[in-house]
C-alpha cells in the first residue's frame, strides 16, 4: 500500500475519487440525493469495469475528457438550480451560439472561462500522472477473474433487457397469471428468439436512471438519452419538411408591424378577476384599454405537450393524442410572408414531454430557450423573457411575429412568482417540496395558485407596456394551454390531466394597439362582436394568421374570431372518449364533463 502515497499514484486516485463525489455535491448543500448507495455502488462497479478492461489508467484517462470539460457546467447547475446537466440543458447548449452565451453569461464568463481553464490544465497534469503511475497497473490473475464475473453480470442484464424479467409473485394476481408469465416470451425485440424471462432473483440492481446520475460515466447515459431525443426530433421535422402553406399577406405595406403570441400555462378561467373571480387577480390588464376578454374557450386536451401543437397549428383537436403531425405551425406562414419570427420561452426544450412543442419551435428564425431550472424552485421567473422581447421589438425587421411560451402557473404554484405577488395567507411560498396530494394544504394551495394569477397578470401588463412604447402596429393574444383542478369544494381532484371543466375551460384575451385599430377596424369590430362566441384553442392557428391579414390556399376563415366568416364549431375535450364539450353534463363539485350523447372514440 505505501507505493500508493507516491504523489503520482495518491493524485490520480483523489482525482478519481473526486470526480466520482459530484453526484454527492448536492448534498454539501443540504439537499437529498436520490438512491445514494446505488450511486455509489455503480460508480464503483464501473471504475472496476473500466479498470479492468483498459489495465492501466493512462490508457482510459481519455475517455475521460468530456466528464472534465462538463464538470464546470455540472457544478454551475447544481449550485444555481438544484439539478445536474439534463437533455433540456444539453440542448441549449447544442443549440445557443456562442454569441448568445456571451450575452446570458455577461461578465460571468471571465470566472467560467477561469473555470474552465482550471478544469483542462486538471485533466493535463492527472494524465501525467497516469501515465507516470505504473503500480497502478492491474496485471495480475484477478484482472481476469474480474472480467469474466463482469461478463456475467452484463450477460444477465442483456438477457432481461432482452426477454424481460418475471413478475413479482404478488403482481400475478391469479394462478392464470402467474401460468402466463411463465410462458417464453413471444418474440425479443432484437433478436426474435424466444426464451422464458430472467428469475428476479438475477436481476441487478442496476437502473439507467441511477447510472445517468453518476459521474463520470453517467454523462455517457444522458448523451444517449440526448442522441435519442435529437434522432426523434429530426423524425418529426423531417415529416413536414417540404411543407409550404403559400402564405402572404393580403395588402402589405411598410409600416412597422408586431403580432405576440403568449402561451399561457396551467392557468384556469374562473381564477381570473377579469372573468368575474372575487379575488382581485388582474389589477393592471383591468385598466387597459383595447384589451377584449374572450370568455367561452375550451382546450381540447389538458396536457401541454398535447395542447400546444393544437394552438399553433392546423392539428384538430382529436388528433391531438397522436404523435407529430405532417404540417408546420403559423410561424413558418407568417415567415412566407414576410415576417421575421421569435420562439422566446421559460419552458424546457428537450425531453419525453417537451419534443412535441419545440419541433414547432424549431421553425422561428430566433430561438431561445431560457429555463435553465426546468420546474424547480430555482426556475426563472416568465419575466426572464421581458430582455430578449425588447431585443426583438427593437430588430429593424419592419415585420414580426414573437411567440413567448411562458412558465404561468406550472406546479409549484409558489415558485412560479416573487415575495412581493405573494398576496394571499397562508401560502406555500418558502416551501420546497410541499406534499402535493395531501388535500389538507388545500388552502395554501389555493392561495399560492391565485398568486401566481396575478404574476401572470403583472407579466402581460409588461408585455403590453412593451409594445405599447414601441408606437408601432401591434397586437398580442394570450391563451392557456390548459386549467387545473384545486380541490374544489369536496373534489379530491387536483391539477390538471383530468377530465374536468376546470382543466378544459382556459382564460384568453386580445389585446390591440391603436395603430392596430387604424389599420385593421374591420378586425376589431368582428372581435367585438364575436367575443362571447363559443371558441376553442383550434381558433387560434387561424385568428393569429388573420391578425395580420395572412392569406394561403385552403384556409378556414370561418374559424377565425376576427373575421366576418367566423362560424362557431363542435368543440370536442378528451374525456371518457372524445365528449362534446356543449352537449354535456358537468359532474359535482369536480365538475367531470359527461358527453349526454356517445363520445366519439379516441384514433390509435
């Protein structure tokens, strides 16, 4: 053992030992790590694994590289936001050119550049100790015997990962189950052989999701979720590659003009004071002028990634449940017509739940994903988005169209505002990780919810301000992507995903500046008229192109709310099959939409 405390061989190990200790990082912090000796453990297996398969340090600390130059990025994101790198943050960086990193690091990059620095010259002088440490060498028997119970142990995982692996004896309900998870399995997914299951007492406690956390191998797990996130993207871009809508603009001339298109999320109708709540929740948009609620809208489905492609492009309703659709969004026909596009959002952009959005997203000429936190307590607040928006109004492009996908009311309702928005007691603010189905925080729920109504209403008036100061041609139309359950009365029901009118029945509104008036007065006066109309989120692809006069082959006009063609339509919500939202029953105090008739069944 004393050849060990030989500076070169006693450096690269507490190099080692130090790279693998990042998981635990955030416990120097006082916050809890998941699954901890499962961490350790695999950590410890693979530097056995690696060890044993390259022999000698020098010739594995290579593979190393990319743990050493995230490193500075891992610790910037535990430290400021409570999480370790995601696919969410691998995109940004993939996708965030260098001139914008400057600008969100500002004066900060001098210290990551130091950083970073610190962190090459790091890996240089370990690598010269590696190859300096020749009694770190494993060359003896063991090195063998080591090997070969690591094939077993891979062979076992690949056999499960293969056949599957046998139920728990209490998942088989019945004698009948437990017969048929005996039975070989019909068909493997890569070899189509048959074989019987792996017996449980053979599986390895090995999960992708405790591997992806440890350091430094783990950061080869999130690089394969990221591969396989980015490989299904392209999928989806590719099927609308060629798509053309053969937009323009009806009369175009050369006056300065802006269309905002504000992505509301989880917000509910009856939460609004605009909309008759007693709490006084839209203090600042009650005092606009030009600003026309639009009461009677319904969201097809109450789950983002499923609702968002609704809005924004001709996907009907009851296609929402699929996966991608063959036609691109409004942002590529008002591009055709001569518009410079903005994507601006507090959302995430990579990950099982957030493809579906930003494939559409993907379309704008400025794309900037700004939420480095996801939905944590250390998740910027939707005010982040005001800069990048000045940016925007101030580009000399005469024509634009700004879409902000805003954080709203996402759970933790309490981290979605500031101290100063939280108005109503007792509330959730200050408090982490809240127990979010206990129903005896109902009130402070509750009260932490319609705090960050009045965020949002603080937020919008902003963005009016915006646009207000600018004295051009504009106008901004805001939508939520769905509402939320919060315990109503008796309801045991709480957030959204649920079949009720409180997650279907969503706050919009327009508003209009008086340039806008001037050029557009026929416009204004169908939205006028048309404001208590029975709407749906599919009106909003085509009320956001006719906003602008935007014209294409195949267009519905009659779905538009500020056109003299607007017809009102069926509204279908997914509830029990696809319901007709007006030819419905709302079902006690959780308000549970019950077609009268037959809901027509959901596509596969």
């Amino acid at each position: 053992m004393r050849h060990l405390l030989r500076p070169a061989p006693l450096y690269l190990l507490l190099t080692y030992a130090a790279l693998s200790a990042i998981p635990f990082f955030p416990m120097l912090l006082g916050k809890r790590l998941d699954r901890p000796w499962q961490v350790f453990g695999i950590e410890a297996v693979a530097w056995v694994a690696v060890w044993a398969l390259f022999k000698r340090p020098a010739w594995f600390h290579w593979l190393l590289i990319p743990a050493f130059l995230a490193l500075p990025t891992e610790i910037y994101l535990f430290s400021f936001y409570g999480q370790s790198m995601s696919t969410h943050h691998l995109g940004i960086i993939a996708e965030t050119s260098p001139k914008e990193a400057l600008e969100f690091l500002g004066a900060t990059v001098w210290l990551m550049l130091a950083v970073m620095a610190a962190v090459i010259a790091w890996w240089l002088t370990s690598f010269r100790a590696a190859r300096r440490a020749r009694e770190l060498d494993w060359d003896d028997g063991s090195r063998w015997l080591t090997l070969g119970l690591l094939a077993i142990g891979a062979g076992l995982w690949a056999y499960g990962h293969e056949f599957g692996v046998a139920p728990r004896p209490a998942a088989a309900s019945s004698a009948k189950a437990a017969a048929s998870a005996a039975k070989p399995a019909a068909g493997a997914a890569y070899t189509g052989l048959r074989a019987p299951p792996l017996p449980r007492w053979a599986v390895l406690p090995l999960e992708f999701d405790a591997f992806a956390q440890t350091w430094p191998f783990g950061i080869t797990a999130r690089g394969v979720d990221f591969y396989k996130e980015r490989k299904h993207l392209a999928q989806l871009v590719r099927r609308n590659s060629h798509f053309s809508f053969g937009a323009r603009q009806a009369t175009p001339d050369a006056e300065p003009e802006i269309v905002v298109m504000v992505l509301g999320e989880s917000s509910r109708f009856d939460r609004w004071s605009l909309n008759g709540y007693a709490r006084e929740t839209n203090p600042l948009l009650a005092k606009e002028a030009n600003l026309v609620t639009l009461p009677d809208v319904v969201t097809s489905v109450s789950a983002t990634r499923l609702s968002v492609p609704v809005i924004i492009s001709r996907k009907p309703a009851m296609q929402s449940l699929k996966d991608g659709f063959a036609e691109k969004s409004f942002l590529t026909a008002y591009k055709e017509a001569g518009f410079k596009t903005w994507w601006l959002s507090n959302q995430i952009s990579f990950g099982e739940f957030d493809t579906p959005v930003s494939v559409f997203a993907k379309e704008a000429d400025v794309i900037q994903f700004l939420n480095l936190g996801g939905f944590t307590n250390s998740s910027n607040f939707d005010e982040i988005l005001f800069d990048p928006l000045r940016i925007a109004i101030a580009d000399p492009a005469p024509k634009k169209l700004i879409v902000l996908h805003s954080l709203g009311s996402h759970w933790n309702y309490s981290q979605r505002y500031p101290k100063q928005f939280d108005r109503w007691q007792p509330s959730l603010f200050g408090i982490d990780k809240p127990v979010y189905s206990d129903p005896a925080l109902k009130a402070q729920l509750n009260n932490s919810y319609d705090s960050s109504i009045l965020y949002t209403d603080w937020f919008l008036a902003n963005v009016i301000g915006q646009l207000k100061g600018s004295q051009q041609r504009s106008a901004m139309l805001y939508v939520s992507d769905h509402g939320q359950s919060l315990y109503d009365k008796s309801c045991k029901l709480a957030f959204h995903g649920h079949n009720t009118q409180f997650d279907f029945h969503v706050p919009a509104l327009l508003w209009y500046s008086e340039q806008y008036r001037a050029r557009y007065p026929a416009k204004v006066e169908q939205l006028q008229r048309h404001r208590d109309a029975r709407l749906a989120t599919e009106n909003m692809f085509h009320t956001v192109l006719d906003l602008a006069d935007i014209r294409y082959p195949g267009e519905r006009l009659e779905r538009s709310f500020v056109n003299p063609g607007f017809r009102e339509h069926k509204r279908y919500v997914d509830s029990y099959g696809w319901s007709d939202y007006d030819n419905a029953a709302f079902k006690g105090d959780c308000r549970e939409v019950i077609d009268k008739g037959t809901p027509l069944k959901r596509e596969k």
